[in-house]
C-alpha cells in the first residue's frame, strides 16, 4: 500500500485491501504463507483448465470467457479516495441471459464440503476480495447499451482431493467492502496525525556536552547528504566511519530524527548485527526523548522488535496457525483483547517480557503484538534480517504503509553487513533431516509423488561425501530434484501440525533452496564439508545487497571500522559515485596507543606450534606490565586483554602456561548466549584473573565495551586471518583475474585486520584513556598488513628480543 498524506489518497492492490487489518491477518506469513500460496496458484491453473473444457465441450473457446481480467476503480470515504486494482481469476457467461459471473478460486486445507456459515467465519478476507471487484465493477462507469447483470462466487478447492464447493456472494458481502474502507481510512487518519506529531518532534541532544571532535558532526552529516552524488529520487548513501567511543549512535540519531522532522524521511530503521547493539540505540532514545519540551511534546514513536522465537510463550516453538492456540482464531479474539494499547499508548512498556505477559493474558502470540504495533511506529529498531534476509523481510516490508523510498535506513556495525546476508542466503541439507523427514511423511501417508521425491533426495544426500564443490553431473542432478521437491512441497497437502516444526522446516526449506539456485544475482557454491551434509552457500550477495539499499530513500552505513571504503562499497554492491564517505575524527584519540610489533613469532597456522611457549612468555610479561600500572594508577584493573584468532589457539598457549608452570590466572571466554550474562562474567574476571583470552571477532571482542580505561595493556596473537577452506578458495578463485596479492588481500587480510582494529578500538573510547598494545607476529610489520591497520596502530617499535619487550614494557621514569 502506498498512501499520500497530504493528498489523502492510496492505492494498494485489491487482496491487500481485503486482508488489511489491525491485529493478526490470518492469511498468515513466512515458510506456510508461502506455501499456501503456492498451493493456491497449482489449483487456479488446475480449474481454469477444467472451467475451459466445460465451456469447449468439443467446439471452439468461448470468447465470454476470461481469466485472471484486470480491475481498477476509485472508491471514496470520508475525504479519501482510495484507487484499488487486481484480477479476477475467472469471469465466466451467465447466470442471467447476457450476464457475467465473477468468480475467484481459493485452496483449503479443510474437508470439503463445509457449512457455508463456517467458511464465512474462517475466510472472512476471501468473501472480502470478492466483493470488493464486484463493488468496482458496479461503480465503473455504465457502458452504452447498459450494464450487464452481475454475481459473483467463491470456488473453494479442497487441497488435497480436488473437491470444490461453490459459495454465491450476497449483498451482505458487498456491505463488508464499506466496513473494511472504514478501517482504512481510520489507519489512514492515524497516520495523519502521526506525521503532524512528527513535524514538531522536540528532542534532546544526546550528550550533555559535546567531545572533541563532534562540533562539526551535524553539519558534516548533511553535507554529506546533500552532496551526495545521487540525484533525486535515486538515493543518498553515505559511508560513515568514527572510531569507537567517537558517539556514533548519538549523533546519527540526532541527525535522523532532524531529517524526520524536517520531513524528508517518514520512517527511521535502525539495523544491528547482534541483539546487543540495540541495547545503547534504546538508551540513546530514551535519554532524548525524556522530558525534551515538557510533558505536552511528543515522543519518539519506537519499537525494538525481537526475533520471533523470543516471543513465542506456547510449549513448542511451531508457527503453524492450525497447531497453536495463540494464534488460531488470533484475528477474531484481537479486537476485544485490548492489546490495541501496545501502539495507541506510547508511555506503556514495550519489552519482551511485557509482551509476554499480554500475550498469555489475552491468550493471542506476542509476535502479533509486535506486528501490529509496526505501523504506527516511527523508528524501528532491528537485526540486519528483517531487512535483507529473504525469510525475513517480510516483517518489515509487508507492514501497511511502508515506503522503503521515504525512509532513511541506518545500518550500524556495516562492516559486518555482507558476510551476514551472505549467510542469510545460505543453507544446508543433510541426510540425517531428509530420512527423518522422509520417514514422518511415510507415516502420515503422504503422496507417493512426494514421498518418492523425498527418498530420492536422502538417497543422493547419503552418497555425497567430503567435497570442495560438486561435479556437474551431480549439480544437475540436484538441481532437478530441489525444482520437482519445490514443486511437489508447494501443491501436494501435508497437514503440518501432524508432521511438526523440525520436518516442516525440511520440507518448505525446498523452495527457499529452489530460490536460492534460481537467483542469478548471487555467486554459489555447493559443497560437501562432511558425508551426508551439503552446503548450498552464498559467496556474494553483493548485487542483493546494492539493490536492497537502493530502494531506501536514504541509507548510512556506519562502523569504526569501513575502511578501504572501496572494498566495502563493492562488498554491498555499490559503485561509485552511488555513495559518499565520511570520516569522523576523534583529537582525543592521538597518542592514546604505545604499539609495538613481535617480530619474535609467525602465528600462521603452521608455525605457531614452534612459538607457544614465546606466546606464554610474552603474556606473562604483559600481565605483570599490568599488574604494576594498576599498582600505582587507582582506575585501570591487574589484567591482560590477549585476543587470539581462536578458541583452540587460546587453549594451546593456556597449556603453554601450564606447562611452563606459570602462576597467572587465565580466564578463557566461555560460550555465553547473552550480553548480559557475557559482561557479568567480564565484571568478574576483570577483578578476579591476571588475563583474559578473548576471541577476536566475537561478542566479547567486538560487542562489550567494558575494557575502555580498565585495560592498559593488551596483545593480539595474530592478524586473525579467516580459515582456509572451500568457501574462501572459490571466493579466491572469482577474484582470480585481479591476480593473486589482491585476491588474498580482499578474502583473508582484509576481514582479519578488520577484527584486529575492532577489538583495539574498544581499549580507548573516552579522552584519558591509554593503552599499550602487542602486536604478536611478524606479519603485523607486512606493508600488506601494516597498510590495513588503523592509522592510530600503523606507528609502532620493532620487538627483537626479550630485553627488548622488557624495556618496552618499562613504564617512563
């Protein structure tokens, strides 16, 4: 639906207008909506065959007869005028002489025949379609010679078996269309409202005082979009990079909720890559809005939105209408539930566990809460998914109303963006899934079609052993068979309460998998890391990821850590001059690092072993450099931040300590699901250990900014470059033409050093704070590595030597 506010118009397609609605929609989304759907599209084509036979009878097609006829019209309501198209499936002769019958067909799950009041109070949206292209057709203007006598029927097909039954439309129905432009237009006004709210939003600045380096910022910000390349109405994208503890979040949400005041965007979505990045955007939020103008203004309209597993409050986690009571019959029961609150009264909590307790009261799925809510917020807050990945989307981008060209998209911790949609595309089938699924589907007798195409799939899944990529022979014959699964998953009727949420997800993983091998835009391998398993993996998604963003009227990707802005351009799909850059400096960040290189070591994978013991060393000098800088300064703790390319790495130079019979206490990360039980066990080890071993390019590297101004000292084992594998031999292998060095710098140097300044940048993040910095290997003085460090790390000493690291180490006289 796109609507106009200003002119009080909007256009949206017939089904849209006959299955909106304020609460749950029971045409229902994601894996089973798809499948409906798809069910649907099998048996139009199935009765437009049959309804042509019938109506041939042996001699020429009847001319009278029509499918899928295009409707257009304009309908008004209380001032708006509301432009609605769609096609009919059928238009057929009769019943009248001269007459026309309209005639839509619809797929159920449910036995048929049923009772026509049942079918009434089950698919209320279908009977509204209906109506709504005969309500077109009576208001289009009357042709010469008269109108022809109108009726109208919905065709039900039961999925399964074929059977149809035949329900005539009554003027009740016709009734139904003027209920539902009531809502309309109700949600229309809304909206009204909310964008005069929005064009005397008053907020504060979301610092007290500004840090050097922020003076300039705003003005910098929409200079910056201003001077974008892109001319209207393509869009304005910018690439911003400010060092950690710079005040990104603050200052572009001060910039964005400008820009929504100024008009020039309607909506604000902010995207993270963890859970844990939305936590300080709220905080941020809260602390402008609170109290800015007094109690009259208006707050900022936002909704942080969880994933739907979190939401879920029935005992087993299968969104299947039919199978949870949550959500059968969720549209009828939400009206009187009272849970219109959660986006009528802003000042109500909107956390998961309120949402939770609403939902379980009002017995209806919290994640219908927030669907609902949506709409009517300003600013939605949210992981990358919901915007890029195929599964997801759908959440954000089938909301009422929603208008990716008059929104300003701002995508936080960028420099993660393409590995993440890269692994939204991508899946994995294994023999273990396809037996189990094949063995349920064999148990509620299924069709032997669908079963015979599954046997055959766990069939070829068992003889696939380890492999870098599959041979031709063997791809083509995968490839037919996800097509005939997609095809047979899509039109063959399997009641999914009975095969449950693991096998489901098999079976409708198939036309994902069918979608995935037919989107040219995506590079792919597919592979076999172990027997029985295969991976169908995404390499790029860059052109995905270009096209997505252009579609945003406006769009910021932000990150410490960006740089070389051409590469990361080119990893989201963008070409010059579609973007422009800018870079925030932070005066009080120079000097903060005393680096120094180990050139004492090489840390690649087959050297390492040889150096353990020099690593062990080199941590017990840095810890006891610690101990002793925390001795005579009161802020920073006796601790050593080491960061290491990986758990096995850290747990080998762990024994390395052991063995050498070393006294430290060593705290290893553990695999931890949350932030907050993440920074609990950093709090604690802080105080409690000699060192922490931490693992670069995880949460505790990259997500927990506790170390600023308590770590003094710290060592990076290694530039962290990815593991070697299929994967990164064929992304290798499609950068061949830009020869080798570039090849290797843009799959391996590149992403390692990018973890390396991430984890660095969280030592310092507030003027005061100092930290020195170990470098462990000898690779760190590369020109090819040395390049990719932050500028604030690329002067660094030269360690020869013990003595050398133990005069470094000396604190100045």
């Amino acid at each position: 639906m796109v609507f106009s506010l200003e002119a009080k118009t909007a256009s949206l397609s017939v089904g849209e207008f006959a299955d909106f609605a304020i609460g749950p929609r029971e045409s229902g989304g994601g894996p089973a909506g798809l499948w409906r759907a798809q069910l649907g599209q099998h048996w139009h084509q199935e009765l437009r065959a049959r309804a042509e036979q019938a109506h041939a009878a042996g001699g020429p097609p009847d001319p009278r007869l029509q499918f899928e006829v295009a409707i257009e019209g304009r309908l008004t309501h209380r001032g708006w005028t509301i432009q609605l198209g769609g096609r009919i499936d059928q238009i057929l002769p009769g019943p009248a002489p001269h007459g026309r019958r309209l005639r839509e067909v619809k797929s159920v799950l449910r036995p048929l025949p049923a009772d026509e009041a049942e079918l009434r109070a089950d698919y209320p949206a279908y009977f509204r379609q209906l109506a709504a292209y005969l309500v077109l057709l009576r208001a289009s203007p009357e042709p010469a010679g008269g109108r022809a006598p109108l009726a109208a029927e919905l065709v039900f097909v039961e999925a399964g078996s074929g059977l149809v039954q035949a329900v005539a439309l009554t003027p009740f129905d016709e009734a139904l269309v003027h209920h539902q432009l009531e809502a309309l237009v109700a949600f229309l006004d809304q909206r009204l409202r909310a964008t005069a709210r929005r064009r005397h939003l008053r907020f504060r600045p979301p610092y007290a005082a500004l840090r050097p380096g922020q003076e300039h910022i705003q003005a910098n910000l929409a200079a910056a979009f201003a001077a974008s390349p892109a001319a209207e109405p393509a869009p304005r994208i910018l690439l911003l990079e400010a060092p950690t503890g710079y005040g990104k979040t603050g200052c572009v949400l001060e910039f964005a909720l400008g820009q929504m005041r100024a008009g020039r965007f309607g909506r604000l979505i902010w995207l993270t890559g963890k859970s844990t990045g939305q936590l300080p955007v709220m905080h941020t939020l809260r602390t402008m809005a609170a109290g800015a103008g007094g109690p009259a203004a208006p707050p900022v309209a936002t909704w942080q939105v969880r994933n739907k597993a979190e939401h879920c409050i029935n005992h087993t986690f299968h969104c299947v209408r039919d199978g949870c009571s949550f959500l059968r019959g969720a549209a009828e029961r939400w009206p009187a539930s009272g849970l219109a609150r959660f986006h009528l009264d802003e000042s109500l909590p909107r956390d998961l566990e309120a949402l939770q307790a609403a939902g379980r009261e009002a017995h209806l799925c919290p994640y219908e809460i927030t669907r609902t809510a949506l709409a009517f917020n300003d600013v939605w807050l949210g992981d990358y998914n919901y915007v890029f990945a195929p599964a997801n989307r759908g959440l954000f981008f089938e909301q009422p109303g929603f208008d990716p060209a008059e929104t300003l998209l701002v995508i936080d911790e960028a420099h993660n963006l393409p590995a993440r949609v890269a692994g939204a595309h991508s899946h994995r089938a294994t023999a273990d899934e396809a037996h189990g699924l094949l063995a349920e589907l064999d148990h509620l007798r299924a069709p032997a079609p669908l079963l015979l195409a599954v046997e055959a799939w766990a069939r070829l899944l068992a003889t696939l052993g380890p492999a870098d990529a599959l041979d031709p022979a063997t791809e083509a014959e995968l490839r037919d068979l996800v097509a005939r699964l997609a095809d047979l998953a899509a039109t063959t009727a399997v009641d999914p309460v009975a095969l449950g949420p693991r096998h489901n997800e098999t079976l409708w993983r198939f036309g994902a998998l069918a979608d995935f091998l037919a989107d040219t835009r995506l590079r792919k391998l597919l592979w076999a890391a172990r027997a029985g398993e295969l991976e169908f993996t995404c390499l790029d998604a860059a052109p995905a990821i270009g096209e997505t963003l252009q579609a945003f009227g406006g769009a910021i990707l932000m990150s410490a850590t960006l740089q070389p802005y051409d590469l990361t351009a080119e990893a989201c799909g963008l070409a010059a001059p579609s973007y422009t850059t800018l870079a925030a400096g932070a005066p009080w960040r120079a000097g903060a690092y005393d680096v120094a290189v180990d050139l004492r070591v090489d840390t690649s994978y087959r050297q390492r072993g040889g150096h353990y013991g020099t690593t062990a060393g080199a941590v017990e000098q840095l810890a006891a450099a610690a101990t002793a800088a925390a001795a005579a300064n009161p802020g920073p703790v006796a601790c050593v931040a080491v960061f290491f390319p990986s758990y096995a790495y850290a747990e080998a130079v762990r024994r390395a300590l052991e063995n050498r019979g070393s006294v430290l206490r060593v705290a290893l990360q553990p695999r931890l699901p949350d932030l907050a039980t993440q920074a609990a066990w950093v709090e604690e080890n802080l105080l409690l250990a000699d060192a922490l071993f931490l693992v670069l390019g995880s949460s505790f590297a990259e997500g927990i900014d506790l170390l600023g101004g308590r770590v003094t000292h710290a060592m990076v084992v290694g530039p962290a470059l990815p593991e070697v594998n299929a994967v990164q031999q064929a992304r290798a292998d499609a950068l061949a033409g830009l020869g080798r060095e570039a090849a290797f710098r843009r799959i391996y140097q590149v992403p390692g050093l990018q973890k390396v300044n991430q984890a660095l940048g969280r030592l310092v993040r507030a003027p005061g704070h100092r930290a020195k910095v170990l470098l462990h290997c000898r690779r760190f003085a590369d020109p090819s590595y040395a390049a990719l460090l932050a500028a604030d790390y690329q002067q660094y000493a030269e360690i020869h030597s013990e003595a050398e690291l133990t005069e470094w180490l000396r604190p100045p006289a």
